[in-house]
C-alpha cells in the first residue's frame, strides 16, 4: 500500500523534476513526460480506491521529519475514504486538463511550456501530499506548495503587470490565513502534544469547548484563505490572469476546495465547536450569496466563472459548516468535473477568440464551436442544479442538511444563491454561444478548438451529467462511503421522506426559474437588462465594483501599512531618532573632547596636580565600596 | 583531543592562517594565484571542518574535540577550545559561507592580496569565537575578528563606505567594552569566591554572582550582544553596514556575524546570569517582537535590494531571540536552526544581489524589471533563496521558524502570535521586491542585454541551495546534534534559578577593586 501511495505522490514529483531541471531538452514535448506523470498516479488511485471500497485502511509513517523531544513530526501517509476521493478527484481531474494544456499552450515558447508542465505536475505533487497527508504539518506543507505553484502559475505571463499583481496578491493573501492556520497548529500541539490527525482527532474530547472554538476557527481563518472565502476571496478574481487550464485546475477543481478538505478532515475538532460550525456554515452562506450577486453584471467570461466558484465553495462550507460533511464533500467532487469543465470551454472559447474575454463582443459561437458550446450548457445545467446532473444531487444534499439541521436562514440564502447561480450562468451562456455574434470580426474568426482540447471536455462533461448518480449508488452511495469516515455532526432526524421531496422541488424550481428569467432578459430583452441596469443605476454601480472591497483593503490597509513603514518606522524612527542619537553621541564625544583639549596644557606643574586630585579621589570611591 | 588523534580544532581555527603566509610571498600583481591560492585554502578548510560532523558524537551535551593548553599561566588562561552540537554548524556554516565568499570574490579588482589576506584572518578569527571555552582567548577573537571586518568594509565596500565601517566599529566597540568589564567581573568574583584564577567558561559558570550584582552585568554582556544581533533599536549600523560593504563582506557578515550575538546570549549572557534571564525576559522578548515586526516593515518600503535584505536580518533575527528567551526545547532548537537557515538563505541572497551589482552597478529596485526574462538561471535561484527566506515548507527557513515559534507559543502565546506576523510580512515584502525585479517587461535599456549566470556564479549558488533542501527535508541529523546541547542549556538557565536564589548578597560578594589590584600585585 505504501508503495502505491509512493508511487500516486511521487511520480508527479519527478515529472515536475524532469521537465524543471531539462527544460532546455524537453521544451515542446514535455507533455510526453507531464502527462503520463499524471496519468499513472491516476490509474493508481483508482487501485487505491477500490480496495478503501473494500474496507482497507492505511495510515503509516515514511520517516520522521522533525523529532524533537515530544515535538514529532513525521512524513507519512493516511488513506481514508477522504482522501481516496480527494486523490482520485484531483489526478482524474489533472490528467485531462494535462491533455487540454498541450492544445492550449501551443503557442508558448518552447522553454515556457516545459516551464508549465513542471509547474502543473509539482502543483499537483503538492495537492496529493496536501490530501494524503496524516498530520496536520505535512498537510501544510501542501498547503503551502500548491499556493506557491498557484503563485508561479497565475504570474506565469509575468511581464503582464495585472499577472505578476494577481501572483503576488494571491500568496499574500493566502499567508495572512496562514497566520491563523499556523497559530491553530501551534495550540492544537500545546493542548494535545500532538500534530499527527490519528492522535489528535483521538484526543480531541479533552479540549474545553473554548479552546476547540478558537482551534477551528484560527483553522478556518486559513481556509477562508485558500478556498477564497470572506473576507479573504479577494484573490481569486484576480487569479483568473494565470493561462486558462491553470484557473480549471487550481483555481476551480482542486486547490481552492483544500480549505473545505480541511474542515472535513478536522471534523473531529469541528464537532466540538458548535460555534465554530455555526461561523463556517454562516460566513459559507454569506460568500455564497455575495459572489453570485457579483457574478450577476460581470462581463469578463472568466471572472464570472470565479465568482462561481467562490459562491460554490461558499456552498461547500455550509455543507461542512452545518455537520453534512459528506455532502460538502460530494459537492466538492462534482463541482470539480462541472467547474473544471467551464473553465476549460472557456479557455477553448478564448482560444477561438483571441484571448478575448468581454461577454458584449461574443454571441451565437454555438454555431462556430459546438462541441465547446454544448458541453458548456452540460456545465451550466449541473450547476444549476437541474436533475438529474451532477450539480443537482450534491447541492440538494447540502442545503437539505442545513434545513434538517435547523438552519432555516441560511437554507434559504442557499436555495436564493440557486436561483441566481443559474441566471447567471445562463446569462453567460446566453451572451457568449446564442444570439446574434455583436462583434462580427471576432466571430468570423473563430473556431472549433483542436480534439486534444475537445476531448477532455467531452470528458469532463460526461463527467459532470453522471457522477451526481453516484448519490444513489448502495450503501447510501458516496454520501454513506464518505460517512464511513466522516460520520454527521448531529445524527440527522431521519430523512422525513414528504419533506426531502419538498425541499427537492423547492430547489429545483429555483434552478429553473434562473434559466428562464436568464432566456427572457438575455434572448427576448423581457425585461431589457440595459434598462434595468439604467434603472437600478446604485446597485448595479455597487456590484460591478465588487462592492469596493479590494478598493476598501487598499484605502484602510495596505496603504497605511505601507506608508506608515516608509515614514514613520523608516525615516522617523530609524533615520532621526535612532541614527540621530548615535550621531549625536558621537558628536557629544567630540564636544567633551575638544573642551577637554584646553586642560592638556603641557605644563609638568598641571599634571602633577591633577595626578594628586585624580588619586585622592579613586582613593575615596575605593573606600566607599 | 575527541578521539580524532590529532587536534582538529587548532587545525579548523588556524589553516586558513597557512594560507595567509603563503598569500604573502605571492606577487600583488598576479591576481589569478591570488584567488586561486585563497579559494583553495578555504575548500580545504572546509573539508577540514567535516570530519567534525562526522565524528561528531551523538546523545551528549559535553564539549567534544576539546583541547587545553596553559596559555597565559599568571592569569590562569588557557587555550582551551572545544564544541558542542550548537557552535558544531556555526563552524561549519562559517567555514561553508567563507569557502563560497572567496568564490564569490573572483570581480574584487583592487588590492586584491590584501583582500584575501584580510579574509582568511577573518575566517580564523570566527572560528575561534565559535571554538573558544576559555572567556579571554574568546574576547581576544572576538575583538580580533572587528579588524578584518572594518577593513573589508572600509576599503573594499561602496561609496560612504568609511561612515559605515565607523559606524560598525564604534556600534560594537561601545557593547565589547561593557562586556570586557562584565568578564573581568566575573574573574575577580570567581577568584573571590572559589579562590582560583581562571576563565575557564565551565568554571565561571558554576560561581553564581550576586543578585545584586547579576542584572547590571547580564544587561553589559546583552548589550554588546545585543548589538551584534541586532536587535531594535541598535540595529541602525546594519542596514549602513550592508550597503557598504562588497558582497562577500555582506554575506559573513550577515551570515556569521550576527550570529555570534546570538551565539553570546546562548553560551553566556543566558547561562551565567539565570535569575536576570528571568528577570529580564520580558523585555527581551518585547524586543525581539519589536526587531520582528519592525525589521519586517521597514524592510517592505526599502528602495535598494540590499538595504532590505538587510532589514529583514533584523526581523529574522528577531525570531531566534524570541525562540531562545522563550527556553523550552523546540523553540531554542528552532532559534539555533534558524541561525544557521539565515546563513544560508540570507547568505543567499547577498550573493544574488552582489551578482546582479557586478553587473548594472545598481541594487536600486526601480532600476529593474523583467529580470526573469534576461536571467532565468538567475532568477530560478533567486526565486529558491526568496521562499527559503520567507520560511515555505520543504525548505530549510521553514522548520527553524516554525519550530521557534511553536516553542515559543508554549510559554509565551502572546509574543509568538505576534511573531508570527513575521509569516505573512515576509512574504509581502519579499515577494513584492521580487516582483517589481524580476516580473514585468523589461524596461530600462541596461537590462536588456545582461548575461545570466556564468558557471562560477552557478556553482556558487548551487551549493548554497543544496543545503536549504536538505534541511528542509531531512533536518534530523542536524536536531539530534543539537538537541542535547539545548536541552543543557535550557537546564542551565532554568535549572540554576531555584539554587541562586537562595544565594545572598552578603559580606566576600561585595568586593572591592582596590583589593583586587592589591591582591594581584602579591600574585605577581
């Protein structure tokens, strides 16, 4: 077992090797490298997940990383149902955005391409290490690995300004809920004298309900860092300058959803805390809500699709935040094979057009590009949460669970966020592939994309129509594997069958409802949205600002931060007081001396008086002690 | 002699004078025998400082390869050398970074004999800091170390390279002074108490000094040591210091001499005076706090790459005094990590901007951009030494800060929170740097035609990275070195406090010089 985990971790490992220390030999066939890296490690978790499925567990220690008195930590591996999924999620995922990156990334530079490959393979070392992790250290070794791979992929173009900002912005951002993480491991080791998951999680009866609150929430503030949550999301937008592949891969599929990996693996400490669940489910819904009204007016294709992705995850924490930990989770899997699939037909969409992103230039591509387009409707459609699509089965089970759980308020903002969730998307669709082309040249231009880039997305939008039915699957489907392992917070009042089908049709009808309100505005101009934006001029202000968050953050912390150091640390406190007390010792010694200079007479005579006085009063002090 | 046979130590401290006296009788004018002559002793030197990791005994605290000559009898100094698992890798850092220092001296074009001569007296001198356990063979290094150093930055360095090499000298002098008093302190006091001359480090340790007298003598050996940290707010020589100073003189200096004010309060101010640890630690954590979050942010709005690396010492260093008041095993062990990954990330980084300064003669960050483009190679390497340095997990930066500061959060939750700011500002200000060098499109014309690394530089830089991802993968063979020697050190400082207490001030404490001067003259 050890040497298949070895294997699913390390093969990428030396595939980011290869290419990154021979970029200059592999340059335009690094994929022949990168991809099999990927693919093998595939195949293997798929071994591994079938004999989890058989009951099989695995938790080992490789070798011990930091011993150091009762501080140890080791490298070593745990396989559950968790983290089964998590692996074979992410290498299936990775492979076929492999495939699409070699038709995507064709025009690079040859040493820029191998450069890529190295990138997305050691990222998705870094994610594998992230899932597979048994303590809590190993696993922020991940944590931190994918965000540096995120960083050098998002500034890969760096010479653009906006992508070398968005690099930068998302690593540090993403350190400032590190800081929390960090200082939640440093308490999780002072309270328990443990990092390992096995140990911890047995222990974790003996924390008082405040220090396990203050544990998970100083964990959760670094997964509001890395899954893009409030009011720590303000990255992910940006991120959306790295090449298009990167944003399906670690930016949708994967790396983003590590914070609500996180939680369900911690959910021992969770359930402890019944505050903190609470402020997981809520802060969930409100990014939720606030990504997808923001989504509503935006018109560049990708940051639509970011929005998305952090409204989704917002759904993800509620699933956690509520105690369903299995369908955050679920969630979590089929949003990788929908979002993954967007973010693709997006890039496959750019690269017909250009690079070009402005949703008012497109229209009526579904002509030019079917295979994009249509797999793209698949996409929106199991977002949105029609059934029997993927979207449908884990988002039901999400906000299914808030509302059996109690949670009456936040239900409703998730079954409204379904609501504009699907008029959004379906406004997009509707403005990108229907409709008359707005810019004719551009359309003229465009074209289906290669089959090495067609076929993942067909793929993933197979993928994404099916893999919702795995809900029904025996044994309470993936919901019941993944409770083998994750168990719910508070035993859910039995599924009250009556109910279940009301909230069911509930949302449902909610998906729906976006679809057609989205076909009028978009396809009849019923009622015509460029005179509801004219109408509802401070809203619409307001959200295609983004609500002046990052405006906000600049104005009341960067800038003071920044200016403060420069003026009052640096050229006060350093150059005048500090400095300017030195240079004035220096000059005081020089005073003292030249006054002392008149005294040195040169008289015999002088000398000897003051040798006399200068011995009568050592003399004294010598006494006086 | 620690079971070698031969005394290695005097070996490790004094070859690179062997390579000195043979720099003497080379001519000035052939610079190539000149290097090569000075490279080759420092490789030697280094191979030489191996067999200590290797032989070096594991699961003991004692001083091991120790050696004891009488020196000076009358005053009852000997030359007693000997290391521990602590002052093990700052040997073997300082022979290490000397080694790549001389390499990377290859473009000093002026008084170039002189130079190297300088340097290798230098490395001598260090390495007897590092080595001595008798209190005037260190004080004699440990002044003796200040020359080569001023030299380095008095003729080799930048244009106001003579304020900053004042500025370096006086800074230290002010703090050795004190500390020379404190020792004479204890020598007299030891000779009153236990009635033996000798400044045996061993010796002096266990005559506990009068609580009366311990705060003012703990806050004379800190300040010098201070000093040499450097901690806020006597850290203004460095950033000067730094700017000045040529390359290689940037990275010993960052990389070994701070140390040894950290290596002071570790091998003395801490364990001789206990109760005023104690006593005191407050607000030398405050102060650590302070070094932290200050260096941290000034560093953020430095405009010249070298003045900012230089600030961020300040903050590193910050972390390592905050792990080594906070006295418990991870954070001490993670404080002594963190010594030796600033050696070698800071090191790092002082070799990078010196290459880039051979080659445009400006460290100004607004000079630049789009670097990545024209030197990949270089900004590869930058790049690891950039994440070392900021403390990403899997290199050597990470395990010493996190250690540090997990230590610290067990006595201390406070300060370690707010050390652990350190985290996020780093990787602002480091990142943001980089950014603004290496990414973006080339805009300055001078940039556009430089060469990226030549195979010296390449070497250089590989055999510093080496190292930062071994450490960062595999730190066990350096913790288990060190381990027993904290674990001393810790019991030292915390161990001795219950028994001092009870010590009291009273009648042969309380001495007076006048005696003492008295008393000696019979001995003579």
């Amino acid at each position: 077992m050890m040497v298949l985990i070895l294997a699913v971790v390390l093969i990428p490992l030396l595939g980011a090797t290869i290419n990154g220390l021979f970029c200059w030999f592999t340059k335009r066939k690094a994929h022949i490298i990168a991809v099999p890296a990927i693919a093998i490690p595939a195949i293997v978790s798929l071994i591994l997940l079938a004999r989890v499925l058989q009951g099989e567990r695995f938790d080992q220690v490789l070798y011990w990383w930091i011993p150091l008195g009762d501080f140890r930590v080791p490298i070593g591996f745990l396989l559950d149902e968790l983290s089964a999924i998590m692996i074979t999620t992410v290498t299936f995922v990775a492979t076929w955005i492999h495939v699409y990156s070699i038709g995507y990334m064709d025009h690079e530079t040859p040493r820029g391409y191998a450069k890529y490959f190295c990138y997305l393979n050691l990222f998705v070392f870094f994610m594998l290490t992230l899932c597979l992790a048994n303590n809590f250290l190993l696993m922020f070794v991940g944590w931190e690995g994918v965000g540096l791979c995120s960083y050098l992929l998002i500034g890969y173009w760096y010479e653009k300004a906006s992508a070398a900002n968005a690099g930068m912005k998302a690593f540090v951002v993403n350190r400032i809920g590190d800081f929390g993480f960090m200082i939640g491991l440093f308490l999780i080791y002072k309270h328990l004298g443990t990092l390992l998951f096995s140990q911890a999680f047995a222990s974790a009866e003996q924390l008082s309900v405040g220090v396990a609150t203050l544990i998970t929430l100083l964990l959760f503030t670094g997964a509001t860092g890395k899954s893009a949550q409030i009011p720590l999301y303000v990255w992910l937008p940006d991120a959306m300058e790295g090449p298009t592949p990167v944003s399906s891969l670690i930016h949708a599929a994967t790396m983003v959803t590590a914070g609500v990996y996180m939680v369900a693996r911690t959910h021992a400490l969770f359930n402890m805390a019944p505050l903190s669940m609470e402020v997981v489910a809520s802060i969930g819904a409100a990014t939720a809500l606030m990504a997808a009204t923001m989504a509503l007016v935006n018109n560049d294709l990708k940051r639509i699709l970011a929005y998305s992705t952090v409204s989704q995850l917002g759904y993800m924490f509620v699933g956690v935040g509520v105690g369903v930990y299995a369908a955050g989770i679920f969630h979590l899997f089929t949003h990788a094979f929908f979002k993954g699939l967007m973010f693709l037909t997006a890039g496959s969409v750019m690269h017909a057009l250009h690079g070009e992103l402005n949703l008012q230039k497109m229209g009526g591509l579904i002509k030019k590009m079917p295979i994009t387009g249509w797999t793209f409707v698949v996409g929106a459609l199991a977002i949105a949460g029609i059934p029997p699509l993927a979207g449908f089965w884990s988002k039901d089970e999400i906000l299914a669970g808030a509302f059996m759980g109690g949670h009456r308020i936040i239900w409703a903002v998730g079954t409204f966020t379904a609501f504009l969730t699907a008029f959004y998307m379906f406004r997009l669709i509707f403005l990108t592939f229907f409709g008359e082309p707005r810019e004719k040249h551009l359309y003229d231009h465009a074209h289906e994309s290669p089959p090495v880039m067609t076929i993942p997305l067909i793929v993933l939008a197979v993928g994404s129509a099916v893999v919702g039915l795995l809900a029904l699957a025996p044994h309470g489907g993936i919901v019941g594997f993944l409770n083998r392992t994750l168990g719910e917070a508070h035993e859910a009042a039995g599924h009250e069958g009556g109910l279940t089908y009301i909230l069911m049709v509930i949302s449902v009808a909610m998906g729906v409802a976006g679809v057609v309100l989205a076909y009028f505005m978009y396809m009849k101009r019923m009622p015509d949205p460029v005179a509801m934006a004219r109408n509802f001029r401070p809203v619409y202000t307001l959200l295609y600002n983004k609500y002046y968050v990052d405006e906000i953050y600049f104005a009341f912390i960067v800038n003071p931060v920044v200016g403060g150091s420069r003026y009052a640390l640096w050229k006060f406190v350093d150059v005048i007081i500090i400095d300017g007390a030195v240079n004035g010792v220096g000059r005081l010694c020089r005073l003292v001396g030249g006054g002392l200079r008149y005294i040195q007479t040169g008289f015999i005579p002088d000398y000897a008086w003051m040798i006399l006085v200068g011995a009568v009063v050592i003399y004294w002090i010598g006494r006086l002690f | 002699m620690g079971g070698l046979g031969f005394p290695i130590l005097t070996v490790v401290t004094f070859f690179p004078l062997v390579g000195v006296l043979i720099l003497l009788f080379v001519d000035k004018g052939s610079k190539r025998v000149l290097r090569w002559t000075a490279f080759v002793t420092t490789v030697v030197e280094f191979l030489l400082s191996l067999p200590l990791y290797f032989k070096f005994q594991l699961g003991t605290h004692h001083f091991q390869f120790v050696e004891k000559i009488s020196w000076i009898k009358i005053l009852g100094s000997y030359y007693h050398l000997g290391i521990d698992g602590i002052t093990l890798f700052l040997v073997l850092l300082t022979t290490f970074l000397t080694m790549l220092s001389i390499l990377a001296s290859w473009t000093i074009d002026k008084h170039v004999k002189e130079y190297m001569i300088s340097f290798l007296l230098l490395e001598t001198t260090m390495v007897g800091v590092f080595c001595s356990l008798d209190l005037l063979l260190f004080y004699l290094f440990w002044e003796a170390m200040l020359v080569p150093m001023y030299l380095l930055i008095g003729v080799w360095g930048g244009p106001r390279r003579v304020y900053a090499a004042i500025k370096f000298f006086l800074y230290t002098m002010a703090g050795s002074v004190l500390m020379l008093v404190s020792i004479i302190y204890l020598y007299y006091h030891h000779y009153k108490v236990a009635g033996d001359l000798t400044f045996n480090l061993a010796s002096l340790l266990s005559t506990p000094v009068a609580a009366s007298v311990a705060p003012w003598l703990f806050l004379a050996f800190a300040l010098a040591f201070a000093i040499k940290v450097p901690m806020w707010p006597f850290h203004t020589w460095l950033p000067d210091a730094h700017v000045e100073a040529p390359t290689a003189g940037s990275v010993i200096l960052a990389g070994v001499l701070l140390k040894m004010g950290t290596y002071g309060f570790l091998r003395f101010c801490m364990p001789f005076f206990p109760t005023a640890t104690l006593h005191f630690s407050y607000l030398f954590l405050t102060l650590a706090v302070i070094s932290i979050i200050y260096g941290a942010l000034v560093a953020m709005v430095q405009d010249d790459v070298k003045k900012l690396v230089a600030y961020s010492s300040v903050s590193h260093l910050g972390t390592v005094m905050l792990g080594l008041f906070a006295l418990n095993l991870q954070s001490v062990s993670g404080g002594v990590l963190q010594m030796i990954n600033h050696g070698l990330s800071t090191g790092a980084l002082f070799l990078l901007v010196g290459m880039i300064y051979d080659r445009r003669h400006t460290r100004l960050i607004k000079e630049f951009g789009g670097i990545a483009k024209v030197m990949p190679i270089f900004a590869t390497f930058f790049m690891i030494a950039t994440f070392s340095s900021i403390g990403l997990p899997g290199l050597n930066g990470f395990i010493g800060e996190f250690l540090s500061l997990v230590g610290a959060f067990k006595t201390y939750p406070v300060f370690a929170v707010l050390g652990t700011t350190a985290t996020v500002l780093s990787a602002a200000y480091m990142l943001w740097m980089y950014k603004r060098v290496f990414f973006h499109e080339v805009t300055v014309e001078a940039n556009k035609e430089l060469k990226d690394l030549s195979f010296r530089e390449f070497m250089i830089m590989l055999m510093v990275v080496i190292p930062m991802f071994w450490i960062g993968l595999y730190p066990k063979p350096v913790l288990e070195r060190m381990e027993p020697s904290v674990l001393n050190f810790i019991s030292q400082v915390k161990g001795r406090v219950s028994a001092q207490k009870e010590f009291s001030p009273q009648g042969k404490e309380r001495v007076s010089m006048a005696a003492f001067i008295v008393e000696n003259k019979e001995l003579r």
